[in-house]
C-alpha cells in the first residue's frame, strides 16, 4: 500500500481538534451534560485530546468514556445475524441516560462502526442525543449516519484507504491517502 498523498500534518490536526471542541461547547451550550465516548483505537485518543482542550477552554473536565469495536480487515469479528461489528468493550463509567453523547471516531467510512457504537451506548441507557465528531469524513456510507463534527471532508475512491496516524499509538499525528 503506497502513500498517494498527506493531508493533515500534527499542526492542522492539531487545529481540527481545536475546532471540534469549539463548536461541541457551541452547540450543546456548555458541556454539562456532555459525555464524550471515543472508539477505540484511534478515537480514544483523539477523544481524550478533545476532553483536554474542552477542558482548557470551559476550565472544568468533561465526561469522557471508551468503546472498543474491534474489526479485523480479514477476519471480521461480527454479530451473529447482521454482519454488524461486534462491539468488544465497554468503559463508560457514567450514566447516559438524558445525557449528550458525543461519539469521536477517527474516520467515517460506511457508518457501520458507529452504528454498533451507538448500539453499545444506547445499551446503557437513553441519552437526550448521540452526536457524531470524526477527524476525516471519507464518504461512502452504507447507512444514513452523518457527522455532527467534521475536522476534514476528504473525498476518496473505494480503493484508496485513509491512515490516521496518531502520536499515542505511530509516533507522528497525520492523515494520508493510500492506494491499495
């Protein structure tokens, strides 16, 4: 797999994050009635990112939990009926009930990770709204999930595969395009 182009380097990553948590402060009025629950790898990391900055700019920390939806590009761990995947991990230690969920991933693809995702937390109670904030929105979903935080729309073919690369995990915050 070739990289094709970089798209976002640590800086405007950086100010993507800085963005995205303007705006969730914005539209929820505050956040004290905001959880937010990172996917995990990826979005975990850029969740807890995301808590930081909230939390410098609100100057009290915001609730924060973790999904664990594992999927294997070759050996897709799914439920048993609807090739839905299997959400492994749960780490939300506050009730969701008429709370604001904002769910972070990395990137959108077909809308299938954040399906069971929002599976998961509803599993746990009733939140007054699940929002979506993603890093990259690469297009092509399969079902209708639509991002309410978006740090960069990046069009992208079904053959090329968006990287995110994130200093927790790579040793270098970046976005890139491969071709397959």
């Amino acid at each position: 797999m070739a990289e094709k182009a970089s798209i976002l380097d640590q800086q405007a990553i950086a100010r993507a994050i800085t963005r995205i948590a303007h705006e969730i402060i914005e539209h929820n009025k505050g956040i004290d009635a905001c959880i937010l629950v990172g996917i995990k790898t990826r979005g975990a990391f850029l969740a807890k990112r995301l808590a930081e900055k909230i939390e410098q700019i609100e100057g009290k920390p915001i609730l924060t939990g973790e999904l664990d939806i594992t999927l294997y590009r070759d050996d897709l761990m799914l439920k048993h009926d609807n090739n839905e995947p299997l959400v492994q991990q749960v780490d939300i230690q506050h009730d969701v009930t008429d709370k604001e969920v904002i769910l972070i991933d990395d990137v959108l693809y077909t809308g299938r990770t954040v399906r069971a995702a929002m599976d998961a937390v509803m599993d746990r109670g009733r939140p007054s709204t699940i929002q979506l904030a993603v890093l990259v929105d690469r297009g092509h979903r399969e079902l209708p999930i639509r991002p309410d935080y978006v740090g960069k729309n990046i069009p992208t073919s079904s053959e090329e595969r968006v990287v995110v690369s994130v200093t927790e995990t790579d040793d270098i915050d970046s976005v890139s395009i491969h071709s397959m």
